[in-house]
C-alpha cells in the first residue's frame, strides 16, 4: 500500500479505477466526486486533485480529493466581518475514504508535506468528529508537533433528516407544536398571497437558466448577499455548474414564489443515497413571514413524492429552523493544520484574538436580552 498524489492532467487518467472504488463507496458525496472535480475546476485543474492509496494490482483502496486555494482566517464581530488574514492551503474535501488505520493517514500527510513552502498547511472541509481522521490528528503526537491544530469555530451540528416511507409518518414524528406553527406559518403566508404560493422545481438543464434568474434576484436581496458577501455571486459558474448537476441527473432546487414574485430558494444536490443543501436566501422583505421555513416545508412534501433519498443533509450552523425538520445530527468542523512557523502563528494568534473580542460581545449582549434585536437589526440595515 502506498500513497500517491495524482493532479492535473492525470486525474481523468484514473476515472476507470475510480469508478470501480466508488461502485462500493457510496458516501462519497457529490462535492468530493472525481467527475464533479473534473468538471468545475477544468480550467484550474493544477490547483485540484486526489490523493490515492495504491494496491499491488493498480486498483486504489483509498481516495481523498483535494483543491490547492486561498483559505483566509476570517475575523468577525457576530456577522459584522472585520477582515481576514491570508493563508494558502491544501484543502481536503471533506474526509477522506481512507482505511480506518494511522499508517494511511501517516502516509497522507506525508505526500502532503512534499508540498513545501506552497502552501501554509492543510484543511479539512466538514470533518466528523466520530471520523478516524479526527482522532487520528487529535491523539497523534506527530502532528502536534509539526502542526499547529487549529478549529477557527466551534464544532456544530450537522442537521439530517432521515427519510422514513412517507411525509405523514415523518410529520407524525415532529412534535405537536411544531406541527402546529409550520401549519400556521404557511396558512399566514397562503393569506398574504391571496392563494398564490408556488413551489418550482428544477431539475433539468433547460430550468436551471429560468431558475437562477430568479434565485439571483433573491439572493440580491438577502442579507447573506450584503453582509456576509456570499450569494449567487458568479452566475456564468453557477449556470455552468447547475447544468452539468442537471446532466448527471444530481440536481435538486427550489424556489417559492408569492404573487409571482420570487422570495426564497435553496440550491440542492442530490446522489443516489443523500440529498444536500448547498445554497439558501431569502428576500429580507419578506423576512417576517418565515418564507424559508415555508419553503422547506413545501420542499420536504416534494421530496417524499418524487425520487425519494435516504437522507437529506441540511447542512451545519444548526439554526432553529434545522432543529424543527431535523430528526439526526452529529458533530462536524473545519480543522487547520498549519505549519509551526512565524507566518503560521501570527494568522492563528490575530483570528484568535478576534474571536475572543467576539464571544465577550456577544455574551454582553446576551446577558441585556438583545442579542436577536442585535442580529435583526444588522441583518435588516445590510440590505
């Protein structure tokens, strides 16, 4: 068994035994898929590729996908971002689908040291903290000694939804009051449309034009669009993107419009096991209505009635709305492993800094009860 870097050029090169990994791999999500990779970083493909484990016979028993890109400390006060520091990093799309053993993970991040001075260390997107990598950088005296381990936010709940056979059971399982107030907030939203409330689904490639046109205006108008600087942002990639999902039959998005006008979507992708929640907004206008959660209320409906998944990931930064539809969770993060060196160490001491001025805030804010009114208030005076 051994460990080999495979970029650039050479990754369409191991589709075929990819392929033949994957047929028995069926958690590896859509963002980690080789063809996905392929496909949205074709014209970048020397910053993207995957570190394999080698059999003897040329097949792999081990495959971690991986894109080389700037990953700034990002420093915040609450959702008020106040700067970021540069660092570059290998980027471990999640983790890796490796054998549960150290000698692999010592293997790996060995081949990722090779590097060098390219990059200021690893990270690892959405690491499990049940995952053996987790306990693997955790325990492993190696890597605190060359790493500084470094968690830029707390661990989260990942929130999941596993389906059961149909939407009245799985309704049944919600408790009696937040049966209740979704019926409510829908019936309010219905009111307030005079009985033009529509779902739209898109799932093939001649919607997704339709759709983003719509969801772009959305998501001007959202706060995460203003204040977090997130959004539909580049449409040509989007558009690109979305139509690509849409040809490997992976796509899932919605959109819910009021009197015809568009006021929340989410972006989904969906594999042959899990549907993912990618992107989300709403328009602020019409905040009070709870458009999003109506939104997923409706989603959820169709999803039950058509081509049905396992699971439907909603995704971390558990908000109350997650908590309502979600009946699973665990624990997930983002890691830094970076190199013990002056760079290194002023990145990590300057975002910790940052959060500490942001936690005390934040509890003086909690203490007076005006936390929400504060994140409200933002929220509203962004857009």
């Amino acid at each position: 068994m051994r460990c080999e870097k495979v970029g650039g050029a050479d990754l369409a090169q191991i589709l075929p035994v990819y392929k033949a990994f994957k047929a028995s791999h069926q958690e590896i999500t859509v963002v980690q898929d080789l063809e996905w990779i392929l496909h949205t970083r074709k014209d970048e493909l020397d910053q993207a590729g995957a570190y394999v484990l080698r059999n003897g016979g040329g097949t792999i028993s081990g495959y971690a996908p991986f894109l080389i890109q700037n990953r700034p400390l990002r420093c915040f006060i609450g959702e008020l971002k106040l700067g970021e520091v540069p660092l570059r990093c290998l980027m471990l799309l999640g983790a890796p689908h490796f054998p549960d053993n150290e000698e692999a993970y010592a293997a790996l991040i060995e081949e990722t040291d090779k590097l060098g001075s390219e990059i200021d260390g690893l990270f690892v997107f959405g690491l499990p903290l049940n995952s053996f990598l987790w306990n693997y950088l955790e325990k492993s005296p190696a890597i605190s000694q060359r790493f500084i381990r470094y968690l830029p936010e707390k661990p989260d709940r990942r929130i999941m939804i596993d389906l059961p056979k149909s939407h009245e059971e799985y309704m049944q399982k919600l408790t009696p009051k937040n049966r209740n107030t979704l019926k409510r907030r829908v019936a309010r939203l219905e009111k307030e449309s005079d009985g033009q409330l529509q779902l739209v689904c898109a799932t093939s490639a001649d919607q997704v034009d339709g759709f983003l046109e719509e969801a772009v205006r959305v998501s001007q108008k959202s706060y995460q669009w203003h204040l977090l600087g997130l959004g539909l942002r580049d449409l040509e990639r989007w558009r690109k993107n979305l139509k690509f999902l849409a040809g490997k039959n992976w796509l899932r998005s919605y959109l819910l419009r009021c009197r015809g006008v568009p006021v929340a979507f989410t972006i989904c992708y969906q594999d042959d096991r899990c549907c993912y929640y990618v992107n989300t907004g709403y328009d602020q206008d019409w905040g009070e209505y709870n458009v999003g959660t109506v939104l997923q209320f409706m989603m959820l409906k169709d999803i039950f009635a058509h081509n049905r998944p396992v699971v439907v990931d909603l995704g971390r930064r558990s908000g109350g709305h997650k908590k309502v539809f979600g009946n699973t969770s665990f624990l997930d993060c983002d890691v830094y492993l970076l190199r013990r060196n002056l760079r290194s160490s002023i990145a990590y001491n300057t975002h910790r800094a940052s959060q500490f001025v942001s936690e005390g805030i934040s509890d003086v804010l909690d203490r007076l009860k005006l936390k929400r009114l504060a994140k409200q208030t933002l929220r509203k005076s962004s857009v």
